[in-house]
C-alpha cells in the first residue's frame, strides 16, 4: 500500500507526556516526508501553536499542511497561504460567549493575532488527576500569546473566531457540556477536545471535513492517507483517512472505530505503524 498522506494529531500522538516528538518518531517521518509523502499536524491547537512543529519535521520544505482549530483553518507550511477558513461569525461568537456566563466555573478562552483573551488571568487553576493546573498558563503558552483580561468576552467580540476554548475541572465540564451546548447542539460543532477542554467551532467543522476540502482537489485519494489520533475529535480524521489509527492511551471510543491500536505516544506509536506502511 502507498502511503501518500500522514495526518496526525499533536497532543497526546505525535509529542509524548513530556510534549515532545521523540527520536525514532522524527526519524521516521523525516524519512517519509524524503521519500514524497507529507505531512498533516490536525489538531485543535491555534496555528501559531503549531509552527514549531513544523518547523521541527521540516515541513516546509515538503509541502506539509497544518490543520488548526479542529479542522476551522488550513495552512501551507511552505507558502503560509490560507488554503481553507471556516469561523464563527461574530453573532454566534457572542451568543457562545454570553451563554457561558451561566457556568460560574467555567472559563472562556479566545484569540486573536498574538492574544489570548481570558476574564481574569488569576482564575487560571483547575484540578487536573488530583493536582492544581495552571490552564491558563498552559494555553497561553502552548499557542505563543500574550494574555489580556476582557471584563466581559461577550461584548468585546467584534471578530471572527476559529473557535471558542472553555475549561474547567474535567468532572464540573462532564457535569455540564450538555447544558453548555444545548441552544447550539443544531447549530454548531461543539465537543471534548480533552478531560478539561470543550470547543465551540462553526457548523459542521471538524478536521475530517478540512482534509476533505483541502487534499481531494490536490489530487490524493482517501486510500493513500493514513490517520493516527487520541482523542475524541480525532474521530471524525481516523474514520475518513484509508488508514485509521488509534494510540494506545487513546480513549475508548476512538479505539472502537478505528482499523487498528498501535502502542502509546510514549512508546513511538507513530513510528511502529509506519515501518509496516512505509518502504
């Protein structure tokens, strides 16, 4: 079989707990992307939150792709041209946003250029496996923003955005999302991106739909794409690429639909399931 396209989500496949792309991993995908594949980082982290790596697997040089945003924008690491960008419009940014006020524990996180807007940068800790964790932080960090406090998110939006973060502690969210995202359950994509993240993107965004959009007209066929994930918005990219994989510290969902369970993101899952695919 030829592997032409390998997409992989960032947190969690393709970087281990350390979040970092381990040795044989990088080995490996530099030795696909020689021998004419490319490469696809699908992941709900802003773009900015992706360049480094890029950078990392020298995607530029081979036409590799950066799918943001859970699959609300698409990027050519060579060009830096926009190929795909589907936001919330500015009333259903709002309506999000002032909805959330309802969820006292509840924090909102948006962007815009080089800023992170939260409500109170000190209201950053949530219980994340028993311990405090600096969420804020985190996320500011991961996507390379500077933070700014907006009183009210609501009233300041006056822009597109690719998505809507909220967080809080993973059991107050699975208390919650379903009342988070009643009045937009039909009018919006709204999911777990992670045990303490729940997105609101633009009606019928996920990263399947992005990959659709972009690699068909470009030519490559489903059958030549392979798709490693671990989480539940991976479902929709493991379902749709010819190949669907699931990491082993995935969660059970994906397991269960996709073709195959490679071992973790900590034991080069990537790479082990590569060396069967790839000359």
């Amino acid at each position: 079989m030829s592997i032409k396209v390998i997409i992989m989500d960032v947190d969690g496949t393709l970087t281990n707990t350390n979040k970092v792309i381990t040795p044989l991993t990088k080995q490996t995908l530099l030795k696909a992307e020689e021998q004419g594949a490319i490469l696809i980082l699908a992941s709900g982290r802003p773009t900015s939150g992706l360049l480094d790596i890029a950078k990392e697997l020298e995607m530029h040089k081979h036409h590799g792709l950066l799918v943001s945003y859970n699959g609300s924008k698409v990027i050519d690491c060579e060009t830096m041209e926009t190929l795909f960008n589907q936001a919330l419009s500015v009333e259903e940014g709002k309506a999000v946003l002032e909805h959330m006020k309802k969820f006292d524990k509840v924090r909102p996180m948006i962007d815009k250029g080089e800023y992170m807007y939260v409500n109170n940068v000190y209201d950053n800790m949530i219980m994340f496996n028993g311990a405090p964790f600096d969420v804020i932080q985190y996320e500011s960090r991961g996507g390379k923003f500077k933070l700014c406090e907006i009183d009210d998110l609501a009233e300041f939006v006056d822009f597109e955005l690719n998505k809507i973060l909220t967080t809080s502690d993973p059991e107050y969210l699975q208390s919650h999302y379903e009342e988070m995202m009643e009045p937009f359950r039909d009018k919006l994509s709204c999911m777990f991106t992670g045990p303490f993240y729940f997105e609101f993107t633009a009606p019928g965004i996920d990263k399947a739909k992005a990959l659709d959009t972009v690699l068909i007209p470009m030519g490559y066929k489903k059958e030549e794409m392979i798709a490693f994930g671990d989480g539940h918005n991976d479902a929709s990219m493991v379902n749709y690429a010819g190949i669907g994989v699931a990491m082993a510290n995935a969660v059970q969902d994906l397991k269960d639909i996709a073709d195959e369970v490679t071992l973790s993101n900590d034991e080069d899952g990537i790479a082990v399931t590569l060396e069967k695919y790839m000359n």
